[in-house]
C-alpha cells in the first residue's frame, strides 16, 4: 500500500494533468522535461498503476489517473497550507486587478485600509482567462472577473465569490452621433462595430460575453488584435484606429472619448473574486470581507428589473 509518497512527486502529476503536455508543464514547474517525466514514472511505480495514456500526439488521464487527481490537489492544498502556517513570516498575497480604476482595484484598495498589516502586492493582466492560467501555475492568487467564461476544467480548480455586477457602457469618440446621450439604448448601436478585444486569448471571456450581448442586435465586433498591454498603449492604439469600445462603467479615462452606461436593456458584467482551490491565506479572508463590505454598501449585487445578464452567468453568480 503506497505511504510516504513525496509531495514533489504528486505536484509533478498534478500538473500534467492539468496541461496535458508534458513539455508546458515542465516549463510551469521550471524544470527540465526528462527530470518531470521521470518524477512522474517513479509515482507510477509507487502506486503500481499507469496514471497517463502517452503517444506521439497525445497525453490523456487513464482512469487510475481521473481517480488520484482529486486527492492529489488535497494533499498539495494541505502542504500549502502547512507551509503557510509555519512560515517565519506571512509571504505576500499576489492579486491581480486588471488596472487601477473598476471593482479589482476598490476591493484590493478598502482591503490594503482594513487590514494594513497584510502584504497586497498589485498585478495587472487584462483578462479573467490569462489570469486564471497565473493562478493554476501559482504566479497568482487571486483575481477578479467572469467565472461563467471559463472552461469547466479551469473553473474545476478555482473557488470564487459573486462581488458585482458591473454594468456595461460604451467608450465612443467625442464627435460620435452617440456621445452627446447621458446613455445609449443598445438597438441605437446596429450598424456600429466596437472594439471587445477579440484576437487578445487573455480576455476570452469578456469577448464571449460581448458577442452574447450583440448576438441577433446588428452590433458588430472589430477583427481580431494582439493583445494591448498598458494604459498608454491602449489609448493610443484606440484613438488611432478610431474605435468605439465595449467597456465597464467604471473605466481608464481616454482623452477625446466619452463614457456612457449602455440601456434598454441594461447590460452587465458579472464580477467575481476567483482563487486557487485550497489556498488558504489571512489576506485573502481580508479581501473576501472588503468584497462584501463594498457589495452591501453600494448594493453591487442587485440587479436592475431591466437588466440583461446570460442564463449561465446568472447561475454562476447563485442567482
């Protein structure tokens, strides 16, 4: 009966099971590709049982391998925490907030008031997607977004809170026939392409969320883009194109464009607090009470009679 088995060695399949590929696991794991494979045969051995089917194109769980996973990610969740317990010092909490303006950044910023005595340290990814990956491969801990964009196999390893639901505008040039409204009804955007950074693999779920919303409306998405990083970057490449935006209405201000919430219905976008399955840190409690704090006093999680929100979004949220 295996005994003893070295946590190493667990972590090492954990991964691969998670990517499916031994190579991008060895490089989340940096180590070399030969070291990780032979990790992963010496587990094998101890359990007497074949945990991967590998060939040329492929690697895939046997069903010995579906049956040790779950217990595989509890053991390395009790070692986290077992290590956290009896660290000489707390280690920083690494949360990532996309920018420095939305509901990431005010719930980082009353958390960082109420409990200065924890290490906040600020990341900032664009997208929910991108993140979620920092956060399996343990670069991150904790960001915001939308759950209900995220695979099933992703959304398996993370826990989440419902915080907000953010509602939606739309970022539109000054001398836009639009701009001059206090809000744009949404049938008044048919014909109109917005930027919803499609071609950014990071921000997949906020484009999926976008073509849900336009989908039958006439409202079109602009082509694909790489990704742009920065808020000097954004602006610049925005304006030069001359794009209108599918934004939150808490956003980065542009020079020369106006921000205005999006009506009849009211689009929103739901925003949880997403980490790690098993991580256990006083910072994250922290978080988790400011993101509550915030949602009752300024009724974050109350939708309005006439807003518009996906069916599977909606049960994500517990609604």
């Amino acid at each position: 009966m295996p005994y003893d088995i070295e946590p190493r060695l667990l972590r090492a399949f954990a991964v691969v099971a998670e990517e499916l590929h031994f190579t991008r696991a060895a490089a989340r794991l940096f180590t070399a590709q030969q070291a990780l494979s032979r990790d992963v045969r010496r587990l094998e051995q101890r359990l007497g049982s074949e945990l991967f089917a590998r060939t040329t194109r492929q690697v895939t769980l046997t069903a010995e391998g579906e049956r040790l996973l779950p217990y595989a990610r509890r053991v390395l969740a009790a070692h986290e925490e077992l290590d956290a317990a009896w660290a000489r010092e707390e280690r920083p909490l690494i949360v990532d907030c996309a920018a420095t303006v939305g509901t990431g950044w005010r719930v980082l910023t009353a958390a960082r008031g109420a409990a200065p005595e924890h290490e906040l340290v600020a990341r900032f990814h664009s997208g929910l997607t991108g993140a979620a990956g920092e956060i399996l491969a343990g670069r991150l801990d904790v960001s915001f977004g939308r759950v209900a964009g995220l695979g099933p196999a992703v959304r398996g390893q993370l826990e989440h809170c419902p915080v907000r639901y953010e509602r939606m505008a739309v970022l539109l040039p000054e001398e836009h026939r639009l701009a001059a409204l206090p809000e744009v009804p949404l049938d008044s955007l048919a014909g109109e392409t917005l930027y919803a950074a499609a071609g950014n693999p990071a921000t997949a779920e906020w484009t999926d969320l976008a073509e849900r919303l336009f989908e039958g409306r006439g409202i079109g998405i602009a082509a694909p883009f790489p990704e742009i990083e920065g808020k000097g970057e954004f602006v610049r490449v925005v304006r030069r194109r001359g794009w209108s935006v599918l934004a939150s209405e808490e956003f980065i201000d542009v020079p020369g464009m106006v921000l205005r919430p999006l009506a009849d219905p009211v689009p929103l976008s739901p925003v949880s607090l997403v980490w790690r399955r098993g991580l256990r840190h006083p910072a994250l409690t922290s978080l988790r009470t400011a993101a509550a704090t915030l949602a009752a006093r300024e009724s974050w999680l109350t939708r309005p009679a006439d807003s518009w929100l996906p069916p599977g979004d909606a049960a994500a949220m517990g609604a």
